[in-house]
C-alpha cells in the first residue's frame, strides 16, 4: 500500500497498543459520523516488536489500585472476542512465599471491591491441598499464599495481533508496512505538523505513539528528556533520573506434549506463576539458590512454555534486529529446577529445554510503570513499561481521550507523577511489574 500524505491519526507501531488504538479511533470516528482517517504504519510489520514474541499472560495480580482497575477492563476486551484474539480464559494462579501473603491478600480484597472473581487460600497445607485438586503431583516448598484468578489467563502471540489488526483494518483504519519513521516536524508550539518516514512525509493532526521496547528513539526524536527528577512519595527528589532502562525477560519452552500440564479432565490448567524462598536444587541435587526465586508457565501450542525474572541491561540497548539476544546461559537450569520443584511431572525434562533465541527486551520507565500520556500537544505516547500485552483495553481509552473524552483509568499513568511524587506502590514481589 502507497503512504497517505496525511492522516487525522497517524499511528506509530502495529503492535497490541497501535493496532488496539487504530481499532477503537476508527470505531469512534464512525460513531460520529465521520469516514475513519487512522493510519498505522510499522517499519516491519504486525506483531514484529515485544507483542508477537510475549509469553501472552492476561493476569490482574498488581499490588498497585491503578493497574489492577485497569487490567479488569483490559480484560473485558479480550473476552469480546476470544477467538479472534486466540484467547484463552482459563485463568490464573499466583503463589507466593510468606513474605507476600500480605500483598497477595490486599490485591484479593481489592479484587473483591471491584468484582473481579478469585480465591485467596493463606497456608502451606491449604495451598497444596488446592493445588493438589488441579495437579496431583504438585510438591512445590516455601509457598504460604495461593491467589487464584477465574478469569485471565492467556492468548496465542502471533495469532491475537493478526486478530486485532484485522478489527482495525475492518473498522476503517489503514495498516501500512515496511515504513520507519525517522523524525517529526513541529510547529512553535511543538505540536507535530507532520511524520517524517523513510519513504516520504505525513502532514497529521494528531500522533499516537506505540512503538513498545523502541520507545526510546521515537521520545528522542520528539525532543523528551531522557533524564528527569523523580519525587517519591515521602517528598524526597532524586534528580537526574534515567527515564528509560532496557530488561531483558528471559523466556523458554520445554519440548513436551503440551497434555502433560492439563487438569486431571484432559482441560487446560490455568497459568500458574510461583514465587517461593524455598532453596531450589536440580533433578540430579546440585544446589541452584537460596533466594526468593520465581518462575511461571503454561501449556502451549507445542509444548510447556514460561519464564522468570528478568535481568537489567541498561539505559542504552541496540534494539534492533528483534528480539535481540538470548537468555542467561544458567537460565534453562533455573527454570527446569523450578518447574521440577512444582509437579513431579517435570522430573527430568531439563534434557527437552529447546536450545533457540528466545525471550526479548523490554523498555522500562523510570518507575517501572507505564506512562499513558500527550507529550506534546498532539501527541500522545504509549509507554507501557512491558506491562502490556494483556493491556489489549489501553488503545480503546487513548482512542476516547484523543476523541475529547476523559479516561479515569488512564490518569493515574500521566507523566506529571515524577513531579508530583504520586508514584505507584511497589509490592514485595521479586518482579518489576507486580
Ligand atoms: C519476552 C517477553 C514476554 C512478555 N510476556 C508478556 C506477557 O506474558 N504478558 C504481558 O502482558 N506482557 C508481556 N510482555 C510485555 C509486552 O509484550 C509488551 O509490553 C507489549 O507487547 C508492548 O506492546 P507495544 O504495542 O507497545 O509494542 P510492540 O509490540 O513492541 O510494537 C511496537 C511496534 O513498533 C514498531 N516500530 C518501532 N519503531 C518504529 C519506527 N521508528 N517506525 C515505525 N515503526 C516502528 C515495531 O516494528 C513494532 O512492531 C512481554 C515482553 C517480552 C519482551
């Protein structure tokens, strides 16, 4: 397809936020009667960035009030449509060590207040006896806390993105592939007039930026400082913050029949995520760590797949080509032992880890949380801090905020909060993102 020479909205990036956001502004323009004018353009395709290779986990665990209101609306979105978004609601458990029944508990009474169904279960005896109706061989250590969520659960990667572009592209907007932007022309003001690409210019009204784990080089080109003052809570400034940090999340698959993690009835298990301090050795008794170490995993297509905790790369990271490395060359033990450490099921599987590239980088905020703001007048910036493959609802409330509507959901993501101090609280999980 040839590229427009302009475009009301003009979309940076086919991934879940890009194609969510082109989905729901085409949708809003019909509704007021106007023909869709949203164009996406993406320098290699649908699904090519953090979208097409994530896990695909659709949880509401988050400590913090903020996240979990809107991971229940997010998931109301997948449930439209779950085979076009190659959605699978079978659910989610999360297990922790003591040291995290206290927030695991406060996310289920908030769970409670806002109707979003799960079953906290508090105790050794009682975590294992409820695991042990789903699996039977389940014997994992150190875990004193069982959150468990009836909806959520996970969607196909690929499949879900070529789902929702074609929503977009059935409600009116226009996908153009194979095009990079490179830069933008602003007026006094600093509103972008046009997007400037590799294969020419697309004088624009409005700019949504969604292009995940590059979002870095787009926020450059728009002149943003890639370092600010964060204030905490307590009122404490720390100046001269990185504003973006490079993850690497370290993902991998066992080569399995995918059957040998059902349910006891042949059906899929929820996805299960397990923190615990137990002190994890392998198949063969060779010690692996003593610290809180947490794995999670589900059945897939092929087989068993999950990852754990990420590791910090830095503030600088050659994105490009993606994704761009592997894992920690130690990484296929950790999670093996982990996996082996829950159901007796995984003895010995270590020998079937699939040796690929697998796993990817994520770009960070400076608090870890998503940033959903304009950041110049008429651009709006999708930065989800990797939170956001389940976030499939966020392009649907940025579609009302740039139709002049409000989004209550997504105020407490605003940009102003490093200044203000009205930061997330951080939970006591050993992840970045719960
Ligand atoms: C290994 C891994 C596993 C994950 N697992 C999960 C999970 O289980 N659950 C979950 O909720 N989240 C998960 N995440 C996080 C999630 O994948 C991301 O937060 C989310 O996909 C980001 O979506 P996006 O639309 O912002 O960006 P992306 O999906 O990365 O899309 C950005 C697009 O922008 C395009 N682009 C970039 N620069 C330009 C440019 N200059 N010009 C034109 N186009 C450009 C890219 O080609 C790309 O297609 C995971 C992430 C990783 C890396």
């Amino acid at each position: 397809m040839t590229l427009p020479a302009s475009a009301k909205y003009l979309v940076i990036g086919a991934g879940v936020h890009g194609l969510s956001t082109a989905w729901h502004l085409a949708k809003e323009q019909r509704t007021r009667g106007e023909e869709p004018d949203v164009l996406i353009v993406d320098k290699t395709g649908v699904g090519a960035g953090a979208s097409g290779i994530a896990c695909g986990v659709v949880r509401n665990n988050y400590f913090q009030p903020a996240m979990s209101e809107l991971m229940a609306a997010n998931v109301e979105v997948w449930e439209q449509d779950p085979e076009a978004f190659s959605y699978h609601p079978v659910g989610y458990l999360a297990l922790g060590a003591a040291s995290q029944v206290s927030d695991l508990t406060a996310v289920h009474e908030r769970q409670a207040r806002i109707d979003y169904p799960s079953e906290l279960i508090v105790g050794a005896a009682e975590v294992a006896r409820h695991m042990r109706e789903m699996f039977p061989d389940w014997r994992a250590q150190g875990v004193e806390v069982c959150l468990h969520e009836e909806k959520g659960g996970f969607a196909n990667n690929m499949a879900s993105m070529h789902g929702l572009a074609a929503k977009a592209e059935e409600a009116g907007a226009r996908l153009v592939d194979g095009v990079r932007v490179t830069g933008f022309e602003m007026d006094d003001s600093g509103a972008v007039t046009a997007v400037e690409t590799d294969r020419g210019t697309v004088a624009v009204e409005q700019v949504v930026v969604a292009a995940g784990p590059w979002v870095k080089s787009i926020w450059t080109m728009l002149g943003l400082p890639n370092t600010l003052d964060v204030r905490t809570p307590d009122g404490t400034v720390h100046a001269d913050q990185e504003m973006w940090t490079y993850w690497y999340l370290q993902e991998g698959e066992i080569d399995v029949d995918p059957a040998l993690l059902s349910l006891p009835d042949g059906s899929m298990p929820p996805v299960l995520h397990v923190d615990s301090d137990a002190p994890l050795y392998d198949d063969e008794g060779n010690f692996v760590t003593d610290e809180l170490w947490g794995n999670y995993f589900k059945q897939d297509l092929h087989g068993v797949q999950g990852g754990a905790a990420p590791v910090v790369v830095g503030h600088e990271f050659e994105v490009d080509p993606y994704p761009t490395a592997s894992v920690q060359a130690d990484f296929a033990d950790m999670w093996c032992a982990s996996l082996s450490h829950c159901m007796k099921r995984f003895e010995g599987k270590r020998a079937t880890y699939k040796n690929v590239r697998s796993g990817g980088v994520g770009c960070f905020t400076a608090d870890s949380f998503p940033v959903f703001d304009y950041m110049r007048p008429n651009v709006y910036v999708i930065a989800d801090s990797n939170h956001g493959y389940k976030m499939i609802g966020v392009g649907r409330e940025v579609a009302r905020v740039l139709s002049g509507g409000e989004s209550g959901l997504l105020q407490p993501f605003r940009y102003e909060r490093f200044a203000t101090g009205d930061l997330h609280p951080v939970s006591n999980s050993p992840y970045p993102w719960s």
